[in-house]
C-alpha cells in the first residue's frame, strides 16, 4: 500500500481539526502536528488556511455518500433514508461533539472568506443535487407528491438536517434525529 503523502496528510489532519475545533481554533502549527509535519512545509502545499479550508470541505463532502443516493438499484426513499441514518449513526458515534463540517465552516467563516463560502456554497449545492435526484425518482415513482419541485423539497431536507445537528449537539440527544426522521419521511416525503 502507498504511503500518504505530505500534503494528503496535512489534508486529513486538517478535516479533523478543522471539525473538532472549527477553522479559527485549528490553527496551522496544530493541523501540521496532527499530520507529524513540519509546521513550516504547510506553505509548500497551500497559499493559505483558506486554501487548505477549501480542500477540506471537498475531501470531507466526499465522505457524505452522495454516490450512495445515486444507485438506482435501491428504492429511492431507501437510499435517502439510509443517508440520513448513515450521517446521524456518525453523529451518535461522536457523542453528539460533532457536527458537519460543511455547515460549520458555512456559520463560522463563510461570512469573512469569499474563498470558503464559495466552496461551502459548491458543496452544499452537491449535495441538494443529490438529494434531489432521489427525491426526483420518488415523485415519478408516484411515492412523492409532485406539489412541490424535487429541489425545492431537498432543499428543505437539507436546511432541516443541519438544524437537527445544532439541536442534537446542544441537546447532547438524538431527539432531534427523531423529529427529523418522523416530519422528513412522514410528512414531507409523501
């Protein structure tokens, strides 16, 4: 097996750092001591924190199973269900001490980096299309009304998912996930 390189390295550590202590509090000397890197080989593999900020939201949202919401040959309400049940396991498995990158790079810096907000915009833009394709293939399958847009509805299943995450990590309880699960798939997915 391949040895990681530097770079990937600093990439990873930054995933982690960035979503245990958010970007502020990460700093470069921390990320490059995750990684076992000199703090001074940071700048010969990225112009900035930003950049590397960047980096990260793509590497991370590439851990979020997009791909999974893709395969047609399982019942689209399945896929999408095993999604979110997926995202929220991973939650339970961090006791509640963690939540999306994505979104909290979008609540934390997105503001003050044009750089991080576009890439939190692409990212979240991904993953909406994704959602929304399942969403698509459930209304045309008769198991989602057509009242509304595929996008429109994904889009609203994605606000509301990064709102149960606030919730369940305050709350340090999976009742968020639970009203989650019972307005998406009882309610709004019908």
């Amino acid at each position: 097996m391949a040895r990681a390189s530097l770079r990937e390295n600093i990439v990873n550590a930054a995933v982690e750092q960035f979503h245990i202590f958010g970007f502020t509090a990460a700093g470069v000397k921390d990320i490059t001591g995750a990684a076992g890197a000199p703090k001074g080989s940071f700048y010969n593999h990225f112009e900035s924190k930003e950049a590397l900020a960047v980096v990260a939201v793509e590497r991370y949202g590439a851990t979020r199973g997009l791909t999974a919401l893709g395969d047609t040959s399982v019942p689209p309400l399945v896929r999408l269900r095993q999604h979110f049940e997926a995202l929220r396991d991973e939650s339970l498995a961090y006791g509640f001490s963690r939540g999306c990158l994505i979104g909290d790079l979008a609540t934390e810096i997105a503001d003050h980096s044009e750089v991080v907000r576009k890439a939190v915009q692409d990212s979240l833009q991904q993953w909406c299309n994704a959602l929304s394709g399942a969403i698509a293939e459930a209304q045309q399958a008769g198991e989602v009304t057509k009242a509304m847009e595929a996008d429109t509805i994904a889009r609203f299943i994605l606000g509301a998912w990064e709102g149960a995450l606030v919730s369940a990590r305050s709350d340090k309880s999976s009742k968020a996930f639970e009203s989650f699960f019972t307005v998406v798939f009882g309610v709004v997915l019908r």
